[in-house]
C-alpha cells in the first residue's frame, strides 16, 4: 500500500469490495466507442489475481488500474480513470 499523506490520497491493491466502485467509475469514464462490456465476475477475478489497484482519499474510489504479465512473463497494463 502506498500513502501519499501530504494530499490523503491511497493507492492499494482492489478488493472484491471494490469491484461496484471500480464498475461504477468505469461507468463515468466510459467511452462512446466502447464495445468490451466490463463484468463483475471480470473484475473480481482481477482483485483475486491480485491486478487491480486503485486510488482512494477518504474512503472515496479515485482511480483504478490494472496491472498483469502475459504468459512469457512480459509486463503489461491498462489504466482505467
């Protein structure tokens, strides 16, 4: 977990408590030209992986990322705001 106290904001790994939150970000951020539909059981599954991060000040969701490694172990990611 990484504190950045100066402005409260919190950066952690998600949780499956998180997955309505991060959906509902997801929600707002969403483009028109969308055609991947973001599922819970997707994002749950991330959580459990260990993937999902995300930002938080005050209990309030802020950003979420995801971050993986294909399977010849080559990082890779995908940022959500």
């Amino acid at each position: 977990m990484l504190d950045l106290r100066d402005d409260g904001v919190v950066i952690r790994l998600g949780e499956r408590g998180d997955v309505a939150g991060v959906l509902e970000l997801w929600g707002l951020a969403r483009s028109e030209h969308a055609v991947t539909l973001d599922l819970a059981e997707d994002v749950e599954r991330l959580a459990d992986d260990g993937a999902l991060h995300v930002a938080e000040r005050g209990g309030q969701l802020l950003g979420a990322l995801i971050a993986a490694w294909d399977e010849i172990g080559r990082a890779s990611w995908r940022q959500r705001v």
